[in-house]
C-alpha cells in the first residue's frame, strides 16, 4: 500500500511507485530483459516454482524468465489493483486476452464449462465466447434473466457496465446475488475505477481493456484484471502457460497513464454530459444514449457509477445512410474504433465494433457511438453541429434529385 495517499487521486499519481525513493530514481524504471542471471540452480528452480504457481518471484531466486514475471508490469498491476480496491491484478497483451484468460481460469478453477454472459456485450467478447474456441458452452441473456440461467457447472458470469454501445447500465450488487456464488466478472472499461469500482459490489474479476481510458492516449494495447489474491494467481497460471504478456514498454506507459486517469476522465465527462444534453435537441437525432438519460440507470448514478462517463451513442433519424454521412462529414471527431483517449472518436458499431455479433443481439445500423477526448466543448459541438447539418442536407438533396423527373438519372 502506498504511505500517506488515502485519496483516489494521490493513489492514481504514487501507486507502484513506492520504492523509487529507495533506489534514487523518479521515474519507474523499464527492464526489458527477457531473461534472468540466476543465483544457482537451487535457487531459481524455487523462485521458478514459486511463480509457476501464480505466486511472486522468490528475493533468493529472482525473476528467472519474462513470461513469468516482470518488474515494469508489476508496477502497474500494483497500481491498478490500488485503484480497483483488490489485492492485486495481472496484466495481459490485450483485452482480448485478459478476457481469454479469465474464462481459461474460471474454467479450471471451478471445474463448469458453462457461461452466462449478459448481453449486450463488446462485440469481441460476445463473439470469444461464441467461437468454440475456448469450448464453453454460453447462456446469453438479459441482466433479470441471470438466476435463471445460472447451473451447477458455470464458471463465470460475464457482465459488462456501461454497456457498449447502448451505455445502459446494470446493477452488479443484483447480478452477484443472482450468481449465487458463481464467479462473476464486470467489464469496467468504459467506467474505469474513477468511476466505479466493481469489487465494491461484490465482482470477483474486474477486466479492462487497457487499450482504452487507462492508457489514454491511443498508443498502447493492453488488458488488466484486478481480482483477490487467489484469482490473481489462477490468471497469472493461466499467463505463464499461455504467454500473452504485456509487453515492458507498455506496462510503463500504461502505468504513466493512470497517473492522469482521473482528471482526463472527470473533464472528458464535463464535456460529453454538455454534449449529450445538447445532441437531445439536435434535428435529426432520434434518440441519444446515455447513463442517467432518460432514466437510463438513474438509480444506478452515485450508488453504483460516480458520473455517466464520457461516451455517448446516438440514434440517426435518417437511418444506416445518415450515420455514415455523419462518420464522413466530421473534421476534430475522428472516424475511428476504439475509445477513450485524449482525442474524440467516433465510429458505427453495426459496422465494426459489433460486426462479429449475431444480428438480433447487434446495435442498429442507425447508430454511432462517441468516446469524448479532451478537446474544448465548443469545437467539438461546432464539429458534430456541422456534421449533422450537412448529413442531413445530402440527404435531401440526392433524395431529391433521384426524385426529379427529368435529372437524366
Ligand atoms: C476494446 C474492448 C475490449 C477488448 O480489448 P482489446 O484491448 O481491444 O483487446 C473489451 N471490452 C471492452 C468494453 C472494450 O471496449
């Protein structure tokens, strides 16, 4: 634990840092060896044991080899389980990996093969599950349905809140009691510990796609699962067999990131709330997606989740064509995947992000979603106002000319 940072924001800058002082340096240091000096023999079979097993490098035998562990890496599982409220966390190459692993762990750990997901959920993570490739057998369904579909053999409970891409948010406390004792895993990628931390309310795995708000700034790829001692060395099991490591250079920049979560999150939240409550009386926007919107999770804000967060999705009154107008006609927006950094991006789920998703679970094609960066409100309203306008008026305009009799066409 890290002395005298009691606040989530002191934590969020000194976590993982707490013996630099005692080695003279500021900054964390990178090791990017692949392998270690060993002492003898005896020694690092030992510490090689030790770390097979899930647990720590032994201080006689040292690290031995980087697919069981590295320094940097542990800086920012520290951390991050700082923020999250658990004993510790393990960090993998991505998302997608953290995910892969978890359901490999819960597998082993609780002997079942069935899972229970809750739709909606990442577009990759809903087609993991689904591939074969992990050989569960999977029970989709809604939050009020998981007491129903729990059985004697399932291993893990998959939720995801906010949702992506509806942001609708579900109770966790509600889906741990209707687990039952199964283990269940919340996808906090789009709350992030700022916001909500889901072991507070009783979540046994806490996933993220680090790709996204922890590294904040759109170069780096990474996953992390926060979870007590006994998941962490299960995952770190699973980690050491199957070698999707996060990379050294990643693991410092990742760590260097969560030192600013908290106020990127905070201010790209200022902003999206301004802009979802301004796009709820733009013409030509159906619908706008948001938590605590139109009671969207109402009771949820400031029980469950501190803020809604800084994504937001709307529906096109104009359809599939009008979204893609839209995507073309941004100029700060960037039309891109992904989420949650420093810049805003905005993307067509039905398209991309969701495309591997069955079509009745998937989000409409009149749909788009927005992650909210740090650009001041004003140009990013002025962006998407013009992006709107001008959707719309090509949308007239190739209507009517298709229309007139005599256009030649
Ligand atoms: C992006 C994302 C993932 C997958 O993470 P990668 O780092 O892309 O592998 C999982 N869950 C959510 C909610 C995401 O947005």
């Amino acid at each position: 634990m890290t002395k005298g940072a009691r606040s989530f924001d002191s934590l969020a800058v000194h976590a993982g840092r707490e013996d630099l002082t005692r080695l003279g340096v500021h900054a964390p240091p990178i090791d990017l060896s692949s392998t270690n000096p060993l002492p003898d023999s005896e020694a690092g079979g030992a510490s090689y044991e030790s770390m097979a097993g899930g647990g720590r490098p032994l201080a006689e035998g040292g690290a031995v080899y980087a697919r069981l562990w590295n320094p940097t890496v542990a800086r920012f599982e520290s951390a991050l389980a700082q923020l999250e409220r658990t004993e510790d966390a393990v960090a993998f190459s991505s998302g997608m990996a953290a995910m892969t692993a978890s359901v490999l762990a819960a597998k082993a750990e609780r002997g079942g093969r069935h899972v229970v997901a809750v739709r909606p959920l990442y577009g990759g993570t809903d087609h993991l599950l689904a591939s074969g490739l992990l050989d569960v057998e999977v029970t989709y369904c809604e939050p009020h349905q998981v007491a129903d579909a729990v059985t004697a053999h399932t291993c893990l409970v998959v939720v995801e809140t906010p949702a992506n891409p509806t942001l609708e948010l579900t109770d966790i406390s509600a889906v741990v009691t209707a687990a039952a004792g199964r283990p269940v895993l919340v996808d906090n990628t789009f709350a992030t510990p700022v916001l909500q931390q889901p072991a507070l309310h009783g979540a046994d795995l806490v996933l993220h796609s680090a790709t996204k708000y922890l590294g904040g700034h759109g170069d780096v790829v990474g996953g992390v699962v926060a979870a007590d001692a006994g998941w962490s060395a299960a995952l770190r099991r699973v980690r050491a067999v199957t070698g999707a490591l996060l990379h050294p250079l990643a693991g410092y920049l990742l760590h260097r990131g969560l030192a600013t979560l908290p106020i990127r999150v905070r201010t790209q939240q200022e902003t999206a709330a301004e802009l979802a409550d301004w796009l709820r009386f733009r013409p030509g926007v159906r619908e706008v997606y948001y938590p605590g919107l139109d009671g969207n999770g109402a009771a949820l804000l400031g029980r469950q989740m501190s803020g809604p967060g800084a994504m937001i999705s709307i529906r096109l009154a104009g359809g599939h064509e009008h979204a893609m107008r839209v995507t073309d006609r941004v100029q700060l927006f960037t039309h891109a995947v992904s989420l949650g950094g420093v810049d805003s991006l905005i993307e067509h789920p039905a398209a991309l992000t969701h495309r591997p998703v069955p079509e009745e679970a998937r989000p409409g094609a009149d749909i788009l979603r927005l992650s909210i960066g740090l650009e001041g409100v004003e140009d990013l309203r002025a962006d998407l106002d013009q992006a709107l306008a001008a959707a719309s008026t090509g949308g007239l305009v190739e209507a009517a000319s298709s229309a007139a009799p005599g256009s030649g066409r």
